[in-house]
C-alpha cells in the first residue's frame, strides 16, 4: 500500500482532468511515496476544476506551461509539503527524478504525445 505516481503518454485527444483511460498509452514516468509532486499536481488539477474529491484515479493532462512551473517549483523548493495515508514523505535526493521526469516529458510533448498524471492510492 501507498502513493504510486504515474506519468503517461498517448496520441490521443484528452481533456485537461478527469478524462477516461485513453485507448493507447505508456508510461513515461514513475515515483513511489513521493508526495511533494502529487500535491502539486493535485493543486493543478483543482485549478483546472477536477472533481474528484480524493485525487486518486483521477487524471491530469500535463502541458508545456505546466512543465515549465513544475520545474521552477522543483528548482526553487516549492513544491507544497503534501501528506496523506500510506503517502511517504518526499526526501531532497528526490529532486534529480523530478528534474528527469520534466526531461522525459517536455521531448513527449514535443513529439506530439500529450502527457498525463495520475495516483493510486
């Protein structure tokens, strides 16, 4: 039991939350226990109007612009101290799988792939 985190990638069309599992997709992208991103992601997707009252199951479309705040989050550690049942707590030397996960999805993006996150918990 705890927080798996899910980065993912399809060429389909999808929403910004709350969309169904696309037909096609793969993950790009995995963390355990590793609360700091979820919570903001979790920020993210209550901003665009997520209606999932957990944040769990529930997915995320990650843009250009979203990359580009994540990673001056990451960078500057602000990323919201996040806690939660089973959830971990996110550790400094986490930051660099952070920075690669930014890495690996802004070439998705720029393949022409749409990027995703989602948490089970």
């Amino acid at each position: 039991m705890g927080l798996d985190m899910y980065a993912c990638v399809t060429d389909q069309q999808i929403a910004a939350v709350d969309f169904g599992q696309p037909k096609t997709w793969s993950e790009i992208y995995y963390w355990r226990k590793h609360p700091n991103p979820h919570g903001w992601m979790e920020q993210l997707y209550r901003a665009r109007g997520g209606r999932c009252e957990e944040f769990n199951l529930a997915r995320l479309r990650l843009d250009a612009a979203d990359l580009d705040a994540l990673e001056k989050a990451v960078n500057n550690d602000r990323l919201p101290e996040t806690t939660g049942f089973f959830f971990g707590v996110s550790r400094p030397d986490e930051k660099e799988d952070d920075v690669e996960f930014i890495r690996i999805a802004r070439e998705a993006i720029r393949h022409g792939q749409r990027v995703f996150y989602y948490a089970w918990w």
